[in-house]
C-alpha cells in the first residue's frame, strides 16, 4: 500500500489586517479590497 502524502499549499502572503493568508500577492490586494474596504497597493 502506498503512503499518502500531504499536500500542502503555500501561502506566504498574509493580511496584517486579519491574519489570512493567500498563494500570490494579487489575491492578498483583492482581499484587502474586498473585505477590509481598503485601497491602494499592499506592502510587499
């Protein structure tokens, strides 16, 4: 039987806000926009 291996994704962008955290940088700035009703450009 073969072992089964976790899958895990990274998200190394996380919300200062929040504490959420995404795969890319875009999502990061669209879910600041969206949720926390911010915008302009995230901090890198």
């Amino acid at each position: 039987m073969a072992r089964r291996e976790e899958v895990t994704e990274e998200r190394p962008f996380e919300c200062e806000l929040c504490d959420d955290r995404f795969a890319t940088r875009e999502e990061l700035q669209d879910h600041v926009w969206e949720y926390h009703e911010m915008d302009g450009d995230v901090p890198p």
